[in-house]
C-alpha cells in the first residue's frame, strides 16, 4: 500500500471529493488504471483512494497528468492507445444511496461485503 503513495497529491482536498474503493492488493499500475479509468468516464477533479473501508489519500486529475500517466503503463501498452468503448481490465461500478444520495465507486465487489451508506443507510444500490 506503500506504493500507492506516490498517486496521492499532497495539495488536494478531501472535501468534495469522489470515493473510488479498490481492493487490498492491487498494483500500483492497477490502481492507476482504475483511477485513469474513473476520471475519463466522470467529470471529477478529486477521488478520495479507499481500501479496505480505510481512506488512504486523495489524488487529483492534474497530479495525475503532473506525475505522468503514461509512466505507469505496463509493457506491451504501446503509446497508450485505447479502443473506443469501457476499459476491458476494469468496469467502474457506481453506487448510490436511496436516501442520502451519498456515492461510492467501485472495481470490484464482493457479493458477501456489498457496499454500505457512509452515513449508516444500510446497502447501496449499484446505479450503473
């Protein structure tokens, strides 16, 4: 988790940011691809990093850019081409409450550990 540190800007905010939960474990280059992933399908500024149900830090687009992206591409991406259409590596799952509209995304879900309000509402419902 130590490695993730190095997606974290140290200048952003937490409040009005976006939560993206990942799974413990994941790469450094899988947890920047899900954040790529994210801020291309979402006009967001901030994303709010959560493992665990843990908050580890905050990233923002421009510290992203900043940092160089493409330098975290694994061999074999090329010149970081994509195809038209969602990533094939991950599909970013939003989840919202019913009550407080609070939302949280996701790259992968465990049906015996689904999502929770924030705010203590109970399971979120997946809106996309």
């Amino acid at each position: 988790m130590d490695d993730l540190k190095l997606l974290f800007d140290p200048s952003a905010p937490i409040d009005g940011t976006v939560r993206l939960d990942i799974p413990a474990g994941l790469t450094l280059e899988d947890a920047a691809s899900a954040l790529e992933a994210l801020l291309a399908a979402e006009a967001v500024e901030y994303v709010l990093v959560v493992v665990d149900g843990r908050p580890v830090g905050v990233t923002s687009r421009r510290w992203l850019i900043r940092i160089g992206a493409a330098s975290m591409r694994s061999l074999g991406d090329g010149a970081g081409a994509t195809l038209p259409g969602e990533s094939l590596r991950y599909r970013l799952l939003r989840y919202t409450c019913g009550m407080c509209n609070a939302e949280i995304r996701r790259v992968h879900v465990d049906p015996r550990d689904p999502p929770t309000c924030p705010n203590g509402h109970g399971v979120l419902e997946l809106t996309r």
